[in-house]
C-alpha cells in the first residue's frame, strides 16, 4: 500500500478535478459502480464470509456480526443507495443565496465540497461503498480506513467502486491500511492534507478519534435511544414499535436501548409490552417499580441507565409521566434519537419541543432514523455532534459554501 503522505496527495488532485465534475458524468460513474457491485455479489460474500467466520471465532456476539454480514441481498441494498444518490439533485453549484447590495454588487452564497475527507468506520463494509458514493457524488475525495474485522469485505468493495470510476478521478476514493491503531493517528493529525474526519463505530473508536484530533472531527456517538409509552398510549401500538426498535436489528445505533413507561398507566402498559419483548428473547433490566410489575426482569444497576447494550438487552424504567421521561432523557440520552408513544398531542408537542436530539420521533420506531429511510438515499452516518451537522449526513451534509461577488468596477470607499 502506498504512503499515506502520497495517498494524501493523490486525494486532493483528484478532489480538485470531482470538484468542477458535470453531474452527468458523477451520475454514470455511480450507476456503473451500482452495476458492478451486483456482478461482484458471489466476490464480494465469498470474502465477506471470512471476515464472518473470523469473528465468530473471536466470539464477537450475533448482534455485531450481523453489522458485519454483506451478503448477497445486502449487496443488492447498497446497489440500490448508490442509484438513489445518483438520482439525487447535485448540490454542488446549489445557490444557497443571491442578492444585490445598494451599491451594486451582486453577492452570492454558493455549495461547494469539503475537500478531502477521512472516512474511519468499524465493521459495517455497506459504508465502503456508501460513504464512497456520497463523497464522490457531492464532489469530495474520501480516503476510507475501514477495521481490521472487515478487511476482506471492505477491500473486494473498493475495488470494484474503483474500477467503476473514471480514471482522471479514481484517487477520489482510496483506501488507508486498517491494520494498526497508529494508521487511525495518521489520517486525524493530518493537517492540511485532509479536511474532516468522520468517525464511525463504537464509542471507544470516537473518544480516541475525538481526543487526538487535529483536524476537524464530527462525531457519530453512541445511541442510547429511548421510547417513552405515555398514559392512554394504544397498547397494541406500543408493543409493535418497542419490539421493531429494540429487536429488528438490535446492534445498530438506531436500536431502542430503553424504555420508560409513564407510572400511571404501567400496570395497564409494561406488562404486554414486556411479554412481547421477552417472548422474542430480549433480556428485560428493570428498576424496583417494573420489576414489581414483570418478575422476570432483571434488576438494572445504575450503569444501565445511559447503556448502548447493542444486543438484545433493554433497560426498562417506571417513571412520573412526561416530566420523569424528558428528566430521563435529559439526562441519559447521547442526542442520537428519542421517541414517543402517544395520543396527546399537548405531549407529543411537548417531547418534539424539549428533547435535545438529533431526531425526535412521535409514535414511530426509532430505526426510522437512517438516511434511507429519510430520503436521502444512503448516509455516511449519523452525527450526534451540533457542529457542523446534526442527523443522517447525506450529501448536503458534505458540502460547505463560498461567496461569490460579482462587480462592476466598485471600489469600497471607507
């Protein structure tokens, strides 16, 4: 593998030539690369099946190594998010604003790109793909440095969005070695040779990435997401929203990690939605109040409060209405996503209102947080971070601006 000095290098030329690219020509080299990952599906599982079996061997739980699988049907998926964002408006150009001053001059606030991006994800191999789609499609070079326990996938996938690509621009997406802590220093004290990174994974992933940053970072922190059952909430909706969040995929940030029921109408509440839940095999850590109502949970300690258990764990807490729940959340949410179950819309408007979060959800699953399910086709993540971005981050997310002021001869006079 090349020097990362020289992919560096080899990015940002490539990310000066993206960066005035037509979108006809971004749009076929997308739709190609989408075609080539479906006659690559049998090459790509092949290797992906041994970045599977390796982390069973490690013991890694089923919730995680699900995040890992990139079979077939998973390959057709992300084919898909690459045509979708190929369908997508260009941002790139977008006037954000146009306006004539008193004296004339025309001023213009224009989308541009960001440069070069540093990509930094565990598991997942779908984001090879995706993150590379969305940088290139919103005129960025993106240098991925996906984990070790994803190699094989991650390697067999950017090669063949590569080889999509047009020659003049396939340094836009290259990848970084993946197999030592030091190579992720690199790529964050990279100073002037990349413009962001973006890290993605698991928590101990973000701190280090955030701690020894030294070029911008936005942050895709845990999801602690909560789901709040409100007095007078439809029982039978309840139980299908709490099992879709919680059990659907129960390792992805998006995933319900706790639910709190409103004390009042808990002995008419928790136990069918408890019942449902353990049914599926979900492991119930409650506190005195649920587990006098469900015997069978578990006592929760007080580092479950604020857990992502990324498996199929969920803590559960009786607590005193809307104000218990939002004091809660408050307190032991990440700002990743919230939800509530209700038929007060005096509720509903409250939650919307007061929950700090990057996504607050109203009588909805919490795994409706995602890019594709929000319409942007595919995300390089989701920021819990407020700056510069906050949600799925599409391809809006990875633009910046610039001025553009046109004159005719003026001069500024003081």
């Amino acid at each position: 593998m090349a020097a990362f000095s020289e992919i560096c290098a080899r990015a940002r030329t490539a990310a000066r030539a993206l960066a005035i690219a037509p979108r006809a020509e971004k749009d076929a080299a997308l739709e190609a690369a989408a075609e080539a990952l479906v006659a690559g599906a049998a090459r790509i599982a092949e290797e992906n099946a041994k970045d599977v079996a390796a982390a069973r061997e490690r013991g890694t739980k089923d919730a995680l190594v699900d995040r890992l699988v990139l079979d077939a049907p998973r390959v057709a998926a992300v084919a898909r998010s690459l045509r979708e964002i190929a369908g997508q408006d260009d941002p790139i150009g977008q006037i954000i604003e146009d306006r004539t001053r008193p004296n004339g001059l025309r001023v213009r606030r224009v989308r541009v790109p960001l440069g070069v991006i540093g990509m930094i994800y565990e598991a997942r191999p779908n984001v090879t793909a995706e993150a590379a789609a969305l940088c290139f499609k919103s005129g960025n070079a993106v240098i991925l440095r996906g984990g070790s326990d994803a190699i094989r996938t991650n390697e067999a996938v950017a090669e063949i969005v590569r080889a999509a690509l047009p020659a003049r621009v396939r340094d836009a997406v290259q990848v970084a070695d993946a197999a030592t802590r030091e190579s992720v220093l690199e790529m964050v004290r990279a100073e002037g040779a990349i413009d962001l990174v973006i890290p993605r994974g698991g928590e101990a992933l973000i701190r280090f990435v955030t701690e020894n940053a030294r070029v911008p970072v936005v942050q895709h922190y845990k999801g602690v997401c909560h789901l709040y059952v409100d007095a007078g909430a439809d029982v039978d909706e309840a139980v299908r929203i709490a099992v879709d969040a919680k059990l659907s995929r129960p390792g992805v940030c998006n995933a319900l990690e706790c639910l709190l029921v409103d004390r009042a109408a808990a002995p008419a509440l928790l136990p069918p939605i408890a019942a449902a839940l353990s049914a599926a095999g979900c492991e119930l850590r409650g506190d005195e109040a649920t587990r006098a109502l469900v015997p069978s949970a578990k006592a929760a300690s007080a580092d479950d409060w604020g857990r992502e258990f990324l498996d199929r764990i969920l803590a559960v807490r009786v607590v005193d209405g809307l104000d218990g729940a939002l004091d809660h959340v408050a307190r032991y949410g990440s700002g990743h996503t919230e939800a509530i179950c209700t038929r007060d819309e005096g509720h509903a408007a409250r939650f919307r209102a007061e929950v700090d979060a990057a996504c607050v959800v109203v009588n909805a699953s919490t795994r409706f947080h995602d890019g594709g399910e929000l319409g942007l086709g595919a995300e390089i993540g989701i920021a819990t971070s407020r700056l510069h971005w906050r949600g799925p981050m599409g391809l809006e997310s990875l633009t910046t601006m610039k001025w553009i002021v046109d004159g005719k001869g003026q001069i500024r006079q003081s």
